[in-house]
C-alpha cells in the first residue's frame, strides 16, 4: 500500500509503517489515531466500536454463512455507510480487510461452550466480544495482542481466540496446543485515518489513498 500510495501520488504522499506493536496496543493506536497523534492505524473491526456503536456488527458471533459472505458485506454499500459512520469523532475508516475467522484456542479442547466454563479468555478491547465470552461461561479478558503469548505461558489467560495466523505467526501454538475451529466471528480489519491528516489532504490525494486501500 505504501509503495502503490507513493507511485500514484508521484511521491507526494508517503507511508511510513511501524509493525509488531511499536506504537503500542491496537487500542493505544486507535486512541492516537482518534487525537491525531499518529495518522493510520489497522485496528480489528470490533475495537472500532469503542469510538463508534455503529462498528459493534463487526464483533457480532455468527454473523457470516461464509467467508463469500462476509467478503461480499465487505464490498457493500453498508459498509461504505459504516466507514464514515465516525465523521465527527477524529477518525474515519478507509476499508476493511479479511483478516480471516476466529476460533478458540487454548491449553485443553474447547469443543462446546461447557468446555469455557470459568476460563480466562483473551478478547480484543471491544465490550461486544467481552459479552459473547462472559455469555459462553468464559471470563473475558483484555489483553493487548502482543502480550497474549506472555500471558498464555504465565497463565494470566487459560485461552484466546483469533485465527490461524495469529496462532502460527505469533507462535501461539507453542503455548496453547488446541485449536477449536469453531469460527465463531468473521471481524474484518480496519484501517482508520485521523480525521486531522484526512482533512489535511486535497480532494485527489484522499481520492487516490482511498482506492490504495481498496
């Protein structure tokens, strides 16, 4: 994105990118991005609806038949509406992206919602999520995502749940041997802007970064 950004734009435009939690938690990011510390962040769909209720269908269980489904919503005029339902509040979204579906996880199988009961789970910061955990027989908790594997090995958290990649790549699975494939959320990734560096854009830049990101 940041290459295509700065070839269209005939370098105008320039995307710096700070990976694997550098400027801090998706929410640390979110709220840097809400005061206009920090321009762009990619956040999970549900924490949006810490800033805007309109994002909490993101962190819905059950929502999508299917993965067509949901890449369908994503691509809706719906959801254009829901990007730019936070105009006013310091940031807007750019688009969504797959960010694949979420399963349990954790040190034992989790093969009906029995199974959760009384288990500290790792939830991203949206209340939607929390509640969908506490309904299940799980005791929901926050933990930054970058922490999980530390909190999984310590025994802060008995459990989490994300998807296949975040397992491998964040190297979950050394620390929690069972993964329930139950897809229980398909919550897109967003991209959020600060309404600050949005503003500050002319009409064919914003025009050209929206296109990027889709």
């Amino acid at each position: 994105m940041a290459d295509k950004v700065k070839e269209k734009s005939d370098g105008k435009l320039k995307i710096k990118i700070f990976p694997n939690g550098q400027l801090g938690s998706e929410r640390d990011q979110a709220e840097q991005v809400v005061t206009g510390a920090i321009d762009m962040a990619k956040i999970n769909g549900g924490l949006a609806e810490s800033f805007e209720p309109t994002f909490k269908v993101n962190a819905l269980p059950f929502l999508f038949r299917d993965v067509p489904h949901m890449r369908k919503f994503m691509r809706s005029e719906a959801t254009q509406e829901m990007l730019v339902s936070s105009a006013g509040k310091g940031f807007v979204g750019l688009t969504f992206y797959d960010s694949g579906t979420r399963s349990f996880y954790a040190k034992k199988a989790i093969n009906s919602p029995a199974d959760l009961a009384g288990m500290k789970v790792r939830v991203p910061g949206s209340p939607t999520m929390m509640e969908m955990v506490n309904l299940l027989g799980g005791k929901a908790t926050p933990v930054p995502f970058n922490e999980v594997y530390t909190a999984l090995q310590q025994g802060v958290i008995d459990g989490a749940e994300n998807n296949i990649s975040s397992l491998v790549e964040m190297k979950h699975s050394e620390v929690a041997k069972f993964y329930s494939m139950d897809q229980h959320m398909m919550t897109p990734d967003v991209i959020i802007i600060s309404e600050r560096a949005w503003g500050k854009l002319s009409a064919d830049e914003q025009k050209i970064l929206k296109e990027v990101c889709d």
